[in-house]
C-alpha cells in the first residue's frame, strides 16, 4: 500500500524535506512498514530553528500572558484525551509496547500539559523586603531545541513542550527518527489550535544528521535532551560554544536493593516490573538485583518461574504483557550483550535468545533474561543494556548493597524493599540516584522532578525544577523615591 509521506511542521506549515528524502517506519512487532515520514536535512532543521527565533524575537508569541499559555496547554491536554485510544494504538504500533502501557503514557503526556498550565500561574518569582525594592522575574530564555528517544515517544515529547511552552520559549522539536508518529499526530493535533507560527516545529530525521545543527547553532538558546548517555556528552561538547543551557536525562543501571524481611512474592513481583516495564527499555529500569544471601535461593526460584510466564507478543493483542524491542538494530545490540555475558562466565538462569517461532519471527521479540553468577566488573553488570535483561547478585550486608548499588557510572534510580523503616531510609540517603522507590518500582508522578546523578545527566524534567529550567532569572532594583546616588561631592555642592 502506498503512503501519503507524512511531513514537518515548520513555521506553521508542514514541509517535505528540502532533500525531498524519507523514511520507512516499521511495527516493531510485525517488521511491517506502516508509514513513511520526511527525513530532515542540516537545511531543514536551519529553517526551523530560524522560524523559531523570528517567532520568539518578533512574534506576538511574547506578548501571550501565562493565562493564555495555559489556556493553550489546556487545549493540547484535552486534545490528547479526545485522541487516547487512537494515540495509545500509534503508540504501540510504532514502539511495540503493550497497549495498557500506552494507555498509561498518553494520560501522563495529557496530565502533564495540565499541570504545567497551573503550575505556571502560581507565583515563580520572589519580592523581597520593601526596603531593598527589588523584584526577581522568571523570563523565557527563547529558542529551545528539544531531542527525545523512542521509549517513550508521546510521553516525552510532553514532558520536553510542556514546560517549554508554559515558561514562554518557543521549541524545535525531534522525536527519535525510528518512532515519530505519535509526536506528528500530536503537531497535527497542536496545528489545530491558535499557535502563532514557528512557535512549534518538528523536525524529523536521523541525529547523527541533524543533530549537529540543533545542538550547535548559534541562534539555540537551551539544549534539553533525553537519550543515551554517550549522545549526551556530544551535545553537550557541542553547546559550549554558545554556552547554551543545556538538561541531560541520560542513562542508567538502576539498582533494587532486597532485604531479608521481605515479602518475597510481593518483591519479585516489583522486580519483574522493575526490568521487564518496556521490555527493558525505560531509563529507570531495575536492571540489577541485589538480593540479601539468606534470600537468594528462593527468590531467584520465584523470579525465575515467574519470567517465564511473562506473556510476550504483539502489544495490539490481548494479555500480552511484554512487547518486542524496538528496533531490529536494538535487538541485535541487546544479544551482542546477553552473549558477552555469557562468554564473560555469567549463567543463563532463563532467556538469552530472540523468540523466532512462528509470527515472533517477523518482529524483533527477545525472552525475558536473567543473569546470575555475575561478578560486579561484568559489562552485563555495569552497562545500560536497555532491554529485557536482569542480573541478580547477592550481598551480605547492608554496607556491601549500598557499594554495589553505587557501583556504575550512572544515577538515575533505585529501589530499596525491607519492612525495616529506619533501614529504608538509611540507605536511601546512600544512594546516589536521582530517585528512590521504596518498597515500590516505576511510579512517576508529573509533579516530581526527574533526572540523574552522575552519568546518567543533569537537570530535572518535570516539577517545578522543570518549569523554572526553561526560565532566565532576572533581578529588578529600582529606585522608587528618585533619591540621587550621592557618591560624587560636585553633585551635592551645586544642589
Ligand atoms: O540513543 P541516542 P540510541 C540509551 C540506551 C541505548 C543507547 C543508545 O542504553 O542502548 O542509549 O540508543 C538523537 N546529536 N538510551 O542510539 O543516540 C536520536 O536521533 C543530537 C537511554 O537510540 O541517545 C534520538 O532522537 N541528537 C535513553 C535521540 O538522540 C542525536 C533512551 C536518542 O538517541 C545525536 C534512549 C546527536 N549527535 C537510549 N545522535 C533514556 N535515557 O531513556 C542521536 N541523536
């Protein structure tokens, strides 16, 4: 079947690729081509950060009060509730994850249009004590270029113009060029709605292409990306120059701390969710285990069993619980690390392989996979794998479960599950995560700020930190009683 080559919205318009080239899209799950998209150009993308610029530096976009700002969010969030069932199938059909999981996502992606319209009402500025007459104001800091990956299409593209939006800036934004389509039907939802043009754009394209010129160019003002870690370090090299801000939410290899005194069925239950959310491809994934010795058997018997049962598939049918990886280049990156595991001496306790049987064999389907008999210096160990891929490791103490939990590159969560409240706690406060479960995995709420120690970034999507990240902050003092400095003595003597 031919298709209709879906577009770029620049400057208000949608745009073919100046290249006039394009991009096939596939179901992860069928490796069926299921739409065709323009491919941005260098050319391209100038066009849109330029449209952007205008639209901040002359358009009427900045005499929008944060009323109207939200009033706009607001259209948006109800536009994505009228449009839930149809973005949620997008979704899945584009990314392969089941459809409860894009159900979930699109709530999140409307709920977080709507907190961003309040948030950005309430008071974000300070006043201080009427002697000192000064006032500090929040201001947009202008063109925003806004990079997201393809775990979480919808879901980030929301968290990345939400917050841009409400502060006032003006965005360029690119989804990941393998999963575009929930973020075209949401321009095209947006391009309903009375945006001045070049407000917002979206560009479409391969990164290592365009990823240079949205990274670099002069006329950027913040950089806010989410995406893997090594991409992160080359945006931000090249955003020096212009010494633009820049937010980082990049990888990581999120420990789950379990002790003793826990339910056990209860935590194996939260440790499947843990890795398998996504087929192990969510930043936050609890993709090391590290269970308490006097555990260990029974717990990885429980897991074990219960991996096995994990119903993988197609996410548009019914029941699946686990869909494919998103891409076949994906999949073939995730084997290369399940067979490193194995040839570094790490056991197979289940998975390992692409399920190929039958229809699977068409889609990029991986078995959910579980390592033991790791040692803490495994690439299985200290790597993001970013697929459905646990290793599970055993402590002695609790000194030793804080240094192996802190024991990667990365920072971006963890979990700790005991009954023991003061324990939770304590190591809580050891970890060096931007976020902590406790007793619990995954939830992610609007309101709470989002992001990493260490590699895994810098910066916070979401809450309040989010909202004043897409903000300059600028010191008013005035000089309300027309009072002379009276610093130089020839002022005073003609006086
Ligand atoms: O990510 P990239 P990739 C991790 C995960 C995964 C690894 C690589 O471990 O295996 O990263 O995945 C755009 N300048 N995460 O290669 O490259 C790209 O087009 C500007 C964790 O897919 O980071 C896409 O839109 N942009 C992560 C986005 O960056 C560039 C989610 C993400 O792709 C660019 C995804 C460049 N030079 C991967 N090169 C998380 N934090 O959840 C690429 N891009």
């Amino acid at each position: 079947m031919p298709f209709n080559v879906k577009k770029m919205y620049i400057n208000g318009e949608w745009v073919n690729s100046q290249a006039d080239q394009s991009r096939e899209i596939l179901n992860p799950a069928t490796g069926e081509v299921i739409a065709v998209v323009a491919e941005g150009t260098v050319e391209d993308v100038k066009h849109a950060i330029h449209s952007a610029r205008k639209a901040f530096d002359e358009g009427p976009w900045r005499s929008f009060s944060a009323q109207d700002r939200a009033s706009l969010l607001l259209q948006i969030s109800s536009l994505i509730d009228e449009h839930k069932e149809e973005l949620a199938k997008l979704e899945t059909m584009n990314n392969g994850k089941p459809l409860r999981e894009a159900l979930s996502d699109v709530e999140t992606a409307s709920d977080a249009f709507r907190y961003y319209a309040g948030l950005v009402r309430t008071s974000l500025g300070e006043t201080f004590d009427s002697t000192i007459d000064s006032i500090v104001i929040q201001e947009p800091i202008g063109v925003c270029t806004q990079i997201v990956p393809w775990n979480f299409p919808l879901q980030m593209a929301a968290w990345k113009l939400a917050p841009c939006l409400a502060a006032g800036n003006v965005s360029v934004f690119k989804p990941a060029e393998t999963t575009p389509l929930s973020a075209i039907r949401l321009f095209e939802l947006m391009s309903e709605l009375d945006i001045p043009p070049g407000v917002v754009n979206l560009v479409l394209g391969a990164g290592r292409v365009i990823g240079n010129e949205l990274t670099s160019n002069e006329h950027v003002d913040k950089v806010s990306f989410t995406g893997g870690t090594v991409t992160g370090k080359k945006i931000m090299a090249n955003s020096i120059e212009t010494m633009k801000k820049v937010t980082l939410e990049l990888g990581g290899k999120s420990p789950v701390v379990v002790f003793s005194d826990v339910n056990i069925d209860t935590t194996v239950e939260y440790a499947l969710f843990g890795i398998f959310l996504g087929a192990g491809q969510v930043c936050s994934a609890g993709s090391r285990i590290l269970v308490h010795e006097d555990i260990y058997q029974e717990f990885i018997g429980k897991m074990t069993a219960h991996a096995e049962q994990i119903v993988v598939g197609n996410g548009l049918d019914e029941g699946v619980e686990m869909g494919p990886v998103a891409s076949e280049a994906h999949m073939h990156k995730v084997l290369d690390f399940i067979q490193t595991g194995e040839r570094e001496g790490a056991t197979l306790a289940t998975g390992g392989k692409r399920i190929v049987e039958g229809n699977y064999g068409k889609g990029y389907f991986i078995e959910p996979t579980i390592f033991t008999n790791v040692s803490n210096n495994m690439s299985v160990v200290q790597e993001e794998i970013f697929g459905p891929v646990v290793t599970v490791q055993t402590f002695s103490s609790e000194e030793e479960a804080v240094r192996l939990a802190n024991s990667t590159k990365y920072g971006l969560a963890g979990a700790v599950f005991t009954n023991d409240f003061s324990r939770a706690l304590r190591v809580t406060k050891s970890m060096k995560a931007g976020t902590v479960w406790i007793n619990k995995y995954h939830s992610v709420n609007n309101q709470l700020p989002w992001g990493g120690f260490k590699q895994s970034g810098f910066g916070r999507d979401l809450g309040k930190n989010s909202l004043l990240e897409y903000t300059e902050t600028k010191v008013v003092n005035m000089n309300i009683h027309s009072s002379a400095v009276g610093f130089y003595k020839s002022f005073s003597d003609n006086s």
